[in-house]
C-alpha cells in the first residue's frame, strides 16, 4: 500500500521545495514531456540531497554522511506501476547533483548527464517520470562521486503491482558499506581505503531486527547499497525463493543454499515464510558476519494454507523472446583506458557512443573484462537477458546489473524499446577504483 500524507502536508512540503525556483529553475516537467498539455499526475514525491548522520560505532558520536531523502513520505517510498509521478528534487549540498534511478526504464530525458544537466546547490528542479514496470528501485546521487566530501545512502523505492501479490508482508532490507578511519569519519569511494575499517550495516544499522509472527510469508526485498563490493547475504534456516531480480520478475528458483549473491546496485526479492528465529548472515568473500536476524514472536493463524511453491510475481511489459539470430553485436571491454570510458565529471557526449542501434531491434553485448579484478557493468535504459555460454538461450531472469570475473567475457541480450541517449557504467570492485560511463544511443 502507498504510503500517505495528508493533503495539506504533501503540499506544504511540495511548496516548500518548490520555492524560490526563479532564474535558477532546472529542466520543467513540461520539459519531459513532449507537447501538448501536461498528463494528470498520480503520485508526487519531493527528494531531497542534504546532510545527515548514521549512528556506526556503539557508543561514539554519530559519523556524518550525505542522502537522499524522501521528505514527502513517512516510511518506505511506495509507488504503484503506471504512476506519473511528479518529482521535486531539492540539492541542499555544496556539489552540483541529479538524483539517479536504477530499475526505471523512463524517458531518457531523465537520464543524467545527457538529458540534463544536474541541479546546482540550493537549487530545485521539477520533473514528471513515468512508472513503467513494478519493482524493486532505487534512486540515488552517487554517479557524481568525484564530487562528493562524504559517502551518500541510496534511496529504496518500491513500485507496487497493479495486482496484490500474496504475501504478509513486504520489506526492504537495504545492505551498505561503510570505511571508516580512526577518527570516525566515513571515506568516500573512489579514494585509497589505508587505515580504514570496513563495516556493514543492514537498514542503516550495525545490528539489525526484523519481527515476524511463525508461518508469516514476507517478501524480502534485498538491495546491495555498497558501491564496489559483491556480497552474498543468507537467512538461516530458512528456504529462500528467489522471485524478482533487478526489479523485474524471474520464473521463481530457490536460492543456492539459502544465499543471494548481489553486485554492487542489483537487487533481489525474494519470498520467506518465517519459521524460527535466525540470523541474517552477510559474507564479503572474506569472512561472514552476522549484521542482523529475524525474530519470531507468535504464530500466524491461517483459513487456508498458502500455495507451496509460491506463483510468479505479475510480469512487466518486457518481450517474451528475444532475435538472436538477427541480432546486431557488440563488443564491449569494460573500463578499458582506450575505450572511451571516462569519470562522470568528464562525460561529454562528443565522446564516441559505446554502440548505436534502431528501436525494437535485439542487441547483443560481449562484455570483456580485460583486467585482474571483478568489475560490474550497470546498463541504464533497459534491462537484459544474461546468454548461456553456447548462445543458444537466456538465464530465465532479466538484469541491469551484472559483475563479470577476471578475465572473462559475459554475453547479454536486449530489446531496445526505450529510445534515447542512455548510459553505461562499469565499475570495479576495489574501494579506490574510480566509477567510470559510457553511453549508447537508441535511434
């Protein structure tokens, strides 16, 4: 269900961001949208860029960081599929920012770097985006890293199915990397770690506790917030059915030992029907560590037994079948110096694009990781099929994010119904590296 406000609080808080636009006003929501009058809107959300502190070591004083906030709603954020949702984007942080979604397969306008500029500090910027698909989103500022004095949270969001989906309750479980220096202060990405400590936090704590009543089936909606780490998180005890990855629904498979394995960004949800109380194991691929767990208290009381195993999750409007055999191929290496790759604030789209195609053709990727660390790819604009390694069939999930091992090449499929400049990212799995873009046009 939709979080709600009353009305005159959500125009109060929309007002108030809204102030003081004038000569410093960003790309409109008119500007979105391409003539005529502006659609109706059905969900508004007002975000906001600004200062904060998380409470990280037991005891000490809070370390600061930066977020983006959601100041219109109280709790989780929660739209609907088919939402027109007007967004209004405050930046009360000292560097130029645009808030950044992953999982929206959106107008390209929004799209930062290419279909606008980002938002000055003190500034507000107004736009309209579309909600095409249900899912597991997330939204957040940190492509601009080069730029940022403290690391920044990500902002979950859930787009809700138009249909109800049988389930008691639903849950984000966000994971985050935190390196922390002697002092206390937290260290961006993209800068040399040194004396820094390593620290995970599920839902902003270190220490994290989720009730539930036995027999309640929750949908779990795991979120990897770190910026270079691959980690793999398990529930003990429990049967874990894998049913969405990347926000797109996946033919339901159980999890690997009862762990999901997420690179940096993806996401994953996945059902549970709670049985005992159990930790939340979370492993680096170094060492395993407990940073939270799931307490039972009571026994949900059924008339009828839930369906074992649990339905597919409503699909998306993403093709069935994909035309490998005409489709037109790319090879991409990933964070290769010669390539075209470059930080985000030295992105221009004078740059040569990584691949151009038509609209409703099928691309295929070759993704090359020409170095000796993992390093993940995120696609912005669609999501993809992952290729058997003979080419002859797909994985049977769709992705926008995939971590590729040393030396290895990934193949990927996509349809491209979403015109428009978009761009790609790779990054690699060492605090130090920089976050690096390409892009690709759909024509």
């Amino acid at each position: 269900m939709k979080t709600r406000i009353s009305d005159p609080n959500r125009r109060e808080v929309l007002a108030g961001l809204g102030a003081g636009l004038g000569a410093g006003f960003g790309a409109s929501a008119a500007g979105l949208i391409a003539g005529g009058a502006a659609p109706t809107t059905t969900a508004q959300l007002a975000l906001q860029a600004r200062p904060a502190t998380l409470a990280l070591r037991p005891g000490q004083p809070a370390t600061p960081i930066w977020e983006l906030a959601a100041v219109s709603h109280v709790g989780n954020v929660r739209l609907k599929r088919g939402d027109r949702c007007e967004v209004v984007f405050r930046n009360d942080l000292p560097v130029p920012l645009a808030p950044v979604w992953y999982g929206l397969n959106g107008p390209a306008a929004a799209d930062p770097l290419q279909g606008r500029a980002p938002t000055a500090p003190a500034a507000t910027e107004t736009s309209i985006l579309s909600i095409p698909n249900a899912g597991t989103l997330a939204v957040d500022f940190r492509l601009f890293e080069d730029g940022l004095k403290l690391p920044a949270r990500p902002l979950p969001i859930i787009a809700g199915e138009t249909d109800r989906v049988a389930v008691d309750r639903d849950e984000i479980l966000l994971i985050e990397e935190w390196r922390l220096r002697p002092d206390g202060t937290a260290l961006p990405p993209g800068r040399a770690p040194k004396d820094t400590t390593p620290l995970f936090t599920l839902n902003g704590r270190t220490s994290f506790e989720l009730s539930a009543a036995a027999g309640e089936r929750l949908r779990l909606r795991f979120i990897n917030g770190s910026q270079r780490s691959v980690l793999a998180i398990k529930l003990e005890s429990h049967d874990v059915q894998m049913m969405a990855l990347d926000g797109q629904p996946a033919e339901p498979f159980p999890a690997r030992n009862g762990a999901l394995v997420l690179a940096p960004g993806a996401r994953a949800d996945a059902f549970v029907d709670a049985a005992t109380s159990a930790p939340f194991l979370l492993h680096d691929g170094k060492e395993a560590r407990q940073v939270g767990s799931l307490a039972i208290s009571g026994k949900l009381e059924r008339r009828a037994p839930l369906l074992l195993p649990p339905q597919p999750l409503p699909l998306n409007d993403l093709p069935e079948k994909l035309d490998l055999k005409g489709a037109l191929r790319f090879d991409v290496a990933l964070g290769a110096p010669d390539a075209g790759w470059t930080r985000p604030a030295s992105f221009s789209l004078s740059s040569n694009p990584a691949f151009r195609a038509r609209t409703g053709r099928t691309v295929v990727l070759a993704l090359k990781n020409p170095g000796p660390v993992t390093t993940v790819f995120h696609l912005h604009g669609h999501h993809f099929r992952l290729l058997d390694k003979l080419d002859d069939g797909w994985k049977p999930y769709w992705l926008d994010t995939l971590a590729i091992e040393p030396g290895q090449t990934q193949r990927i499929a996509f349809a491209t119904t979403s015109p428009g400049r978009w761009l790609i990212e790779s990054v690699v799995t060492d605090w130090a590296a920089p976050r690096l873009v390409r892009w690709y046009a759909v024509e």
